[in-house]
C-alpha cells in the first residue's frame, strides 16, 4: 500500500484537477466552482479528492457551509494562478496564428508607442502574411526561454551582448511647438529657456537617469542653480512629447523618440550643436532560437531599414565601432 501511494504521488497531476482547484480555490464553494465548468458538484468534489490524493495532503478544510484553503492549497494557488493562465494564453495563439507566421518583439512602453507602433502600418502593406506581437513592457525578459523573437533593448554598449544590433544612440536637446515659438518669450540664446515652463521625466534624477535631465543640460550651458518659470513632470516619455507638441512648454526630448514629429515640423530643435549625448543606446537583439526564421529576419532587417531613417533624421551616423551582426 505504501509503495502504491509513492508511485501515484510521483506521477505528474492531471490538468483537470488543477482547473477545478482553481474554480473551487477563487470561489471557495464548490456548487459555484461545479456551475463554472458545467460539472456536477459531486465530479468537482471527486476531481479535489483525487488531487488531495496526489499531491498528497488536504487542499482545503471543508466546514458545514465554507471552504478554506489550508496552506499547501494557498502555496498550490500561487503556482496554479499563473501557470493556468499562461497555457491558456499559448494555446489561443496558436489556434489564432495557425498557418500563420507570426514575430514577436519586446521592447519598453516609450519605445513601443513613439517610434515602434507609428511605423507599423508600412511593415504591414509590405509583408501581409506576418503578424506582428509587441510586448510593451519595461522589465526586460531573457531571450532563452521568453515567448519573443526579438527585443529592443535601451543600455550602455558595455552591457549589450554580442549579437546585438545598434539602431541609434541617444542624445538630448531642448525642443518646443512651433505655435509656442510664436506666442512664448523668445528664445535665442540657452538662458532664454528660464522663461517657459520645463517639462520632464518625474524619475529622472535617479542615478541610472541623470543625464536625461534639466538640471544636467542647465549645468552644462552655466545656469547651475536657476530655476524655470515652472516646471512639469510626467511619468513617460510620450506623455512629455505630448505636451510639448501641445504647447504646454520645452520638453528636453531624445531626438530617436520624436524623429517624426521633427520631420514634420511639429517639435522644433531650439539650439542646434547644444545636444548633451548620453552612454545609453538603442539595441536590437534577436532570440537563439528564432534568428533564423525568414519572417524574424524581414522584420529585423525592417527595423535596421527604419533606424537608418532615423539617423538621418537625426543627423547621426552609425558607429560602426558599435555595431555587430544578428546571426
């Protein structure tokens, strides 16, 4: 009898068991738990009971009229919560991308929704047989086991592995609305900017964020304690470029993030060879195991295309110092 119950406790649960878990964990009731998987109570109980067999100790303490989980239920619950859901993400991307090819790009938020998702629609007209996934997110993910193809990174060159792609570098500079050229104080000269409101990022004097500051372009052009008419913060970088297109005062923009808007004239440059350049650049780098899939290289090659706009936008050059292959 004990060798039977070692076995059976070995054997990997059953995912049913741990769907109805689930059901009965977040309601705590079983009748209600029965109701969402369309299963009699008594199946639902059967399924517990079997689980608690498995796993090898009680899931739950069942009172008259309650349901609680014991600890190793809650300690279960943790894993069970995300594991559930993460199939069931993997499982409705395959159904929807069957026959399909489909790229996957992870990059940080400001990045995604400024540079990225604008530039979208012309991938798409040129390759309408790709779908394309963008996980916006600004905590990086390891490109061994993640579900992505490729990532654009923001980091110093020391910290980009090899195999990474530089698409750009990064600067900054004052720029405004061309409508509040016009109806603001002049700005001639780098003290002139004192007299507008400054907008930047409200995390920004962080260490890791220092030079991407006010205070440090301020430093730089000998105004190292003004002060601005007034300052305003924000907590992304798009939230900044929206006010300043807005009017609503100079933003200190990274030229890469806004090269559009500068291409249509709707950012002005206020002060052309003042940009104060960063150690950070902007890195394209492509999972092992997807490098050599045909639509992972268009849409890489796609984005190398589109960073040399970019840099001619912007009026860099590449370094080719810096830069190395995909393969």
């Amino acid at each position: 009898m004990l060798h039977s119950q070692t076995h059976l406790r070995t054997r990997p649960v059953q995912a049913g068991h741990l769907r109805a878990f689930e059901a009965v964990a977040r309601h705590l009731n079983f009748r209600l738990a029965a109701e969402e998987m369309a299963l009699t109570q008594s199946a639902v109980s059967r399924q517990i009971q079997s689980l608690e067999d498995e796993v090898g100790v009680p899931l739950f303490l069942r009172h008259t009229r309650a349901v609680e989980l014991t600890a190793a239920g809650m300690q279960l619950l943790q894993a069970v919560a995300q594991a559930l859901p993460r199939v069931d993400s993997a499982v409705r991307q395959i159904r929807q991308s069957a026959g399909r090819r489909q790229v996957t790009v992870t990059t940080f938020a400001s990045f995604a929704s400024m540079w990225l998702i604008p530039r979208l629609e012309a991938f798409q007209r040129a390759f309408p047989d790709i779908d394309i996934r963008i996980d916006a997110s600004d905590a990086a993910v390891d490109l061994d086991v993640a579900d992505v193809d490729l990532a654009v990174r923001y980091a110093a060159a020391a910290r980009m592995p090899a195999g990474a792609r530089r698409l750009f570098g990064e600067s900054v500079t004052p720029m405004a609305s061309p409508w509040l050229l016009k109806s603001g104080p002049p700005l001639r000269k780098p003290a002139d900017v004192l007299g507008h409101t400054l907008i930047e990022a409200a995390d920004a004097y962080t260490p890791h964020l220092e030079w991407l500051t006010w205070r440090r372009w301020l430093d730089a052009h000998g105004m190292e304690r003004a002060q601005p008419k007034r300052w305003l913060s924000f907590n992304y970088a798009y939230q900044m470029a929206q006010a300043a297109l807005a009017g609503q005062g100079l933003v200190l923009a990274r030229p890469p993030l806004v090269a559009e808007s500068l291409a249509r004239g709707e950012l002005v440059e206020l002060f052309a060879g003042m940009r104060l350049h960063s150690p950070m650049a902007y890195w394209l780098m492509a999972a092992p195991r997807s490098a050599a899939r045909p639509e992972v290289r268009a849409f890489a090659d796609w984005l190398l295309e589109q960073a040399v706009a970019t840099r001619t936008v912007i009026g860099e050059d590449e370094d080719p110092d810096l830069v190395n292959d995909l393969d």
